[in-house]
C-alpha cells in the first residue's frame, strides 16, 4: 500500500488456483473478483513500478543480501494461503527461544524487510527467532498481503492459516516456545499482524502493527476507503468484530502495539485510532490513555492503556512529521537499528527496538543455549 492514487485502470486482482485453498475456494474468489469495486482494486494496485524489490531466492537455497542471509523452509505444512516461510536464525540462539513473524509491505519481500526493519539486529542482540512470511505476484499482483479477503482473512482459512503453519513449524523444527510467540508488519503486512492477532488469539501473545488498520475494517466496506480517509465506528464494533474471528475463545488477549506516522496519507493516522478503539474495547478498557510520554530522537509521542494488573495492554506511538513506512534510525547506538535507502524504512526512530522492548523480549544480550 504505497501509494494512496490508484492507476486509472486497475487491473482485477489475481485469484490462486482452487487447489491452494481447498474445493470451494475457486467460487469463492470468482465471487469475490466480482464484487471488488475500483478503491478495492486500487488498494492492490496502487504502487509505484518503480519501486526496487529484492529478488526472491531459488526454493532450497539460503537468501544473501546486505549481510542477511535468511532460511527458505519449503514444507511447513498445507499452506492454504501460497506464501513462502523464511527463517532468520541468530547464531546465539537459546533453547526454546521467543518466536517473532514479520510481515512486508506491498512490493517487498521478506527479504527486503529483514535487510531494512532492524529486526535482525535486536534478534541477534537478545536471541528470538524471526519468520519472514512472504507473498507473491500469484496470490497478489503487487505483492500485497490479502488482508481484505475473506479466504485469506479467517481462522483456518489462507493466508492467516498459513501463518499459522509457520508458526507451528517454528516450535517444533526450531524449538521455538510457543508461550512466547509475537507478530509485526506494515501496512498490508500491519493490516495482516490485525487478522493473526484477531483470528489466533491463542497463539500470540502479542503484536505491532506498523501503519495498519482494525481487524475485519472491510466486513462492510471497501479496503481503499478504510486506508483513506478511514472509517470511524465504535469501540465495542470493533471489538464485536475481533471476537467474531473466533467465537469460542475464553482466553486472555494479545497485547497491541500501534505505530503510525503522523503524516501517512496512504493509511491515514485515523486507523490508529480506530485500531486503540479496538483493541482496549477488546480489553474492557476506556480510550483514555493511563499513561503519556515521548520516546527515542523525534519525541514520538506515546499513550499507554493498562491492565488491571498495571500491564500495559494497548500502546499508540505516533511517529511525528512522517509519512508511509516503517521507522528506522540507522547506527550502532543501543536504540538505533534498521537501513534507509528504500522505500518505505524511514529515518526517525528505531521502531522495532521499541517493539522488541514492548513484547518483553529486551533485556542483557543472548546466550547460546544447550
């Protein structure tokens, strides 16, 4: 999601085959292709050509680039939704170490947002796993996540059921703890961290999302108009929605931090505040912060909701005076980490030290285990 001005004729999103999703799943796109309206199509669509995507490494074959090298692993499960899973493994790693799933924007590629978003360089200092998830051209023709789609969307269904599979295939060929499982991406990626959150509450204990929007936004209305201008609704829709994802839950709720740029025009800053209306409404909480403060060199401005245990539960950080992307502050300093140079990593601040920090995986730096 890039850019906010769809091309005057957009293409119709491409549809997978039936066989990736099972035998109603080829109905259901055509359905599906028939109701999209142009802002839908746009929000596929929208992106600039321009933009330099990392190329995506043979299955099999270990993915170089900018000093990351990355993992493919080609059989974590069905795979209802046609991604890809890339691993980046820390060499001090401990025993049964936290699981962290990373989601790229439109026109990236996992490898590209391990290269930029300095989440390698915190799992390397504090000894987490990371899975990249990656999409393609075949189920996206920009490579966007389909988080607007009810067969991509939904427990047990496409691409969130195939994140999933990651995940489960994280702790047992990894030893990942499956108490300490987390989740971040942007925009598309960020929209994607709403549905996992939302559809396996079960399975994260937490997550970020970096210039996303709410959960289940486009149950009843297009994508395009839920990025810009935003759609306003109540804390307790919102929250009615998430629930809905999985209907039988009785457990306790991941914990969400939103980050936003103050400037996005793309995923206007509204979605920050319809994603706090949600998540504290899901919590049982009012939408008066308990706690305000500014972090890191551009005072990003904090509001932090709590628990009853004083736990901070939802957390809004909104970064000043940028637009689309996700912040980064490049340098060695202990709160810096990330690279400029493409798009979408924006000089500011260093958002996933900060993340890092809020899922509680900071702390003195990793041993190897056992």
């Amino acid at each position: 999601m890039p850019l906010p001005t769809p091309p005057p004729t957009p293409p119709t999103p491409p549809v997978r085959p039936a066989a990736s999703s099972g035998p109603t799943a080829q109905p259901q796109r055509r359905g599906l292709r028939a109701r999209l309206t142009a802002g839908v199509c746009a929000v596929v669509c929208a992106v600039a050509v321009s933009t330099l995507l990392a190329p995506t490494p043979a299955a099999g074959r270990p993915a170089r680039e900018a000093g990351v090298t990355l993992e493919r692993v080609s059989n974590f499960g069905s795979n209802p939704g046609n991604l890809a899973m890339y691993v980046y493994r820390p060499a001090r790693l401990p025993a049964q170490p936290a699981v962290v799933v990373a989601l790229h924007g439109c026109t990236q590629s996992a490898q590209v947002y391990a290269d930029n978003s300095g989440l390698t360089t915190l799992a390397d200092r504090h000894g987490f796993l990371v899975v990249f998830a990656e999409t393609t051209t075949a189920n996206n023709l920009n490579r966007c996540f389909n988080w607007f789609q009810p067969v991509d969307n939904q427990r047990g269904r496409g691409e969130a059921a195939s994140i999933r599979q990651m995940v489960a295939h994280a702790d047992s060929a990894y030893g990942g703890d499956p108490s300490r499982t987390y989740v971040t991406g942007l925009s598309a990626g960020g929209a994607l961290t709403s549905v996992m959150l939302a559809t396996y509450p079960e399975v994260f204990r937490a997550g970020a999302v970096i210039a996303g929007l709410p959960y289940h936004c486009t149950r009843d209305t297009d994508p395009f108009t839920c990025m810009n201008p935003g759609v306003d609704r109540t804390p307790a829709d919102w929250a009615e929605r998430v629930r809905d994802a999985f209907p039988s839950y009785t457990g306790p709720w991941p914990r969400v931090a939103v980050w936003h740029g103050d400037q996005d025009s793309t995923v206007v800053p509204k979605n920050a505040d319809e994603l706090r209306d949600q998540w504290t409404a899901v919590h049982g909480l009012d939408q008066t912060p308990d706690r305000t403060s500014t972090i890191g060199p551009d005072r990003t401005r904090r509001e932090e909701y709590l628990a009853g245990d004083g736990s901070v539960a939802v957390q809004v950080n909104r970064v000043p005076g940028i637009g689309h992307g996700t912040p980064v502050d490049p340098g060695t300093g202990p709160e810096q980490c990330g690279r400029t140079g493409t798009a979408h990593f924006i000089r500011s601040i260093c958002s996933s030290y900060w993340i890092t920090d809020f899922f509680g995986l900071g702390g003195p730096p990793a041993r190897a285990g056992s």
